[in-house]
C-alpha cells in the first residue's frame, strides 16, 4: 500500500536515514530568544544562533487544523505524521474518521528501522500521531494498544499516561502489553545501552521491574535536571545506537516540554527546553556528518505556544536577568508551599523573600521596585491563605510562585499574550539529502509527503 505519492523528486540522492525534530510549541520567537539569551551571557547584544538555524534551508509554515485556526498538538502532530489536516483533538484520522498513516508506518511496511521518542509521555498527542488512531487524543489506553501493536523498533520519554484500563480492572496493564509484543523495558540511559542489540526496546526513565505500571511521566525539564536524569539527547543517542543497526531508519523526537513551559509562560525555562532540544539535534547532527550524502534532518514546530514576545510594556530588554532563575515555575511553586505546610502560619516573608533570591534572583541580583515588592507580597498573603492557585494546561503553580516569575519575565523584557495556542507560524531547518525542498512558504500538511518524497531515488 503506497500511501504518499512522489510529486517531483529534485535530487538524485536518496535519504536512508531520516530525522524529523518537532518542538512541541516552538515559534520562531523560542528560536531567537534562547538565541539572544546565549548572547546576552557572553555581553553582547545580538545573537549566539542555535544548530537548528545554521542549518542550510529554511522555511516557515502554517499550522490551522480542519476544525480550527488555532490547532492543537493532535490535528497538529496527525497533520506532521501524515500530511492530513484533522480535527482538534484527533490522533491519526482525518475529520470523516478514516485512518491517517503515518510516513513512519510506510516507511516500517518498506522494511524501515523506526523509533519514536519525546520528552513528555510517549502516549502523548504528537508521539501517538506517529502510530496510533483515536477520535480523541485521550483515549490513552487506546493508544498504548496501538503503540504494542505498531512493530516500530525502539520508543522513548516519558512513560504511558493510563497505563492501566480504568473502565475495565482486568484488562493488563500496558508496560505487560509492550513486553508480550516483545519490547525490552529499560529504565535508564546505561541499561539501554547494553541492551542495544534487543529485536524492540521501550525506554522509560525509572521504569521499575518489580512495580510494571509505574514509570516518570516525563523528563524532567531542562533547568531542574540532576546528575543521572535522563535527557532527549540521550534518547536520541540510544536510538540511533539500535536503529543504525539496519541499513534504513526513520525517528521522530519531540521537545514536548518546550510547550509545557510555554502554557506556563514560563521564559527561563522555555529557553533551556530550546537549547535542550538543540542538544538532541547536535547528536543527529553528529550522524549526519558521518553519512552526509545519505542522511535528511528536517527540523519544525506543530504551534507556537504563549504567544511569546521579545520586548513588553516595562521598556526594558535585559535577558542576562534570566540566568538567576534556577528552577522551572513547578519546581519553584512545590518549594514554597513545601515550606508553607512545615511552617503554616509562621512562615515570615523575610523566608520567603530568600527563597525567591536564591531561585529567582528578585531581591538580590535582581533589583525589586516598591510597586513590584507591593504585588509578591500581596501574592504571598494569596499562598498563606491558600487563596488561589494558578492553573496552566499542565501544572497547577501557587500565586506566589507565579507572580515572581511573572515579574522576572517582565523586568527582562519577555512578554506573553496567553497560556495557550496561538496560529503563528513556525520555523522549518533542514539540511541533507532533500533538505531544498522545505524553503519558503509552507502549510503543515506538505512536510510529512516532502520527506517521503526525499527517501525515494530515481
């Protein structure tokens, strides 16, 4: 069954290894923030540019879905897979409720090695695009059926959503399903590595043997990563370790968490998660040095998230402030209303003040205006109260701990519209065998047929 037609074929060559990168809610202004923050480290105004943009070709392209102008990683990530536009909310279908395949499924039944990985649960809307079918993006257990059944070699990021079947208490647990369909469980960069040469591999970060339906949901972000946690770089580096073993592969990795920050608006973060996301590309980058006149990189977003801004209201423009940030909005809002617990009501604000100093900067590195001290400390009465609670897409962060990153973001000079979707077009890299084809203008639904296109020859 051919399911992408060859439109032109502009180049002799042919791809036999193909990396497709999707940073889950990068626009263009991700790019060039995380890009102007590694100049403005080194003093200098201007741009310190990421691989992804040296790359030689360039493009942009549109991301409304069918049901929307705004779409969401769903219609999206179906769209990337298959080149189908779809509906909010539909994995691998198009809006009639007909199967979408994926490039990755073509390419497996040519005899294709394929690996899917993220930095967020593999289940998630833009992994699952590459080999699942569901009317809605949360049918988790649907999905991870779909994720045993799909023959594909290797998996890898965060673990299943719903690894067990809630509407049914006897129906096995996912993880069991996956290792019946052969796939070796490894919980860690190490053990995947010795286990290389297993026929079909699912890597979870701290997937526990003895307790099969627990596993990290995903990995932890950029900015609060610790000795020994794994990374997308590493993923990416284990799949090419397995998949190179054929003579042909396809992998798709998401930046998942790039989103995550952004629907929390979240800028610091937002910008590790980038130059994270760049670090995996470097490893594909390092295949490709090795096998230029064979391999296709291709580099995109399925949406921009945030409606990220560079310059706001306050009139300033300073992104070295964002360095004295030194943990992600969660990790900073678990710390304080860990303290909040053990202390209750005799927790100071001269505590909290050095909290925020120590994570954030605000009061020591970074210079307070009465006006901005006025509003955290009325947040901090908000936390004491247990009065409100910001709620993002995915995190639930107390006042305070918003407020402070809110006033960072604002005395750097980062801005944000919203905290979710917007239709802004994103960015297109590419560099290899193919690469020319993805320049200028493009709507989402063209890529996925354009890098079919780049693994046939004449």
């Amino acid at each position: 069954m051919l399911i992408f037609s060859v439109i032109a074929l502009l180049s002799m060559a042919q791809a036999k290894y193909v990396f497709m990168f999707i940073g889950d809610g990068m626009g263009p202004n991700q790019v060039l923030t995380a890009e102007m923050y590694q100049a403005a480290l080194e003093g200098k105004i201007g741009r310190v540019p990421l691989l992804m943009t040296q790359f030689p070709y360039s493009g942009q392209a549109a991301t409304f879905s069918s049901s929307w102008g705004i779409t969401d990683s769903a219609a999206s990530g179906t769209c990337l897979a298959s080149g189908k536009k779809t509906n909010n909310g539909m994995i691998g279908m198009t809006p009639d409720g007909a199967n979408a395949y994926s490039v990755a499924h073509q390419l497996k039944q040519e005899g294709w090695a394929i690996g899917i990985m993220s930095s967020v649960p593999v289940d998630h809307a833009t992994p699952a695009s590459q080999y699942a079918h569901a009317e809605k993006r949360y049918e988790y257990y649907k999905i991870g059926i779909h994720l045993s059944e799909s023959g594909f070699d290797f998996f890898g990021g965060g673990g299943f959503q719903s690894p067990t079947n809630k509407k049914d208490s006897i129906a096995p647990n996912l993880y069991d399903l996956c290792k019946k369909a052969g796939y070796t469980m490894v919980g860690s960069y190490e053990e995947a590595m010795k286990k290389i040469g297993k026929k079909k591999m699912l890597l979870v970060p701290q997937y526990d043997l003895d307790n099969p339906t627990k596993g990290a949901d995903a990995l932890p972000y950029a900015i609060d990563r610790k000795e020994g946690d794994l990374s997308l770089a590493q993923i990416v580096e284990v799949a090419i370790a397995k998949l190179s073993k054929s003579d042909r592969f396809y992998m798709m990795a998401e930046g998942g968490k790039i989103d995550y920050a952004g629907h929390g608006n979240d800028g610091a973060t937002n910008i590790h998660e980038v130059m994270d996301f760049d670090a995996a590309i470097a490893v594909a980058y390092r295949f490709y040095e090795q096998h230029p006149d064979e391999t296709l990189i291709v580099v995109t977003a399925d949406h921009e998230t945030g409606g990220m801004m560079l310059g706001n209201t306050s009139g300033e423009f300073n992104l070295q402030l964002m360095q004295h940030q030194k943990c992600s909005s969660d990790k900073l809002s678990a710390r304080l209303s860990a303290l909040h617990r053990e202390q209750g009501e005799a927790l100071a604000w001269e505590q909290v003040k050095s909290v925020l100093t120590e994570l954030t900067g605000l009061y020591g590195a970074v210079e307070v205006t009465a006006e901005e001290d006025a509003a955290l400390q009325e947040a901090y009465q908000k936390m004491m109260r247990k009065q409100e609670t910001i709620k993002t897409l995915y995190e639930d962060i107390n006042a305070l701990a918003g407020k402070a990153l809110q006033t960072l973001n604002y005395k750097a000079g980062i801005g944000w519209v919203k905290g979710g979707h917007t239709a802004t077009a994103v960015p297109i890299f590419a560099v290899g065998v193919g690469a020319e084809r993805f320049t200028g203008w493009h709507d989402n639904s063209e890529i996925a047929p354009l890098i079919y296109q780049a693994t046939r020859s004449n």
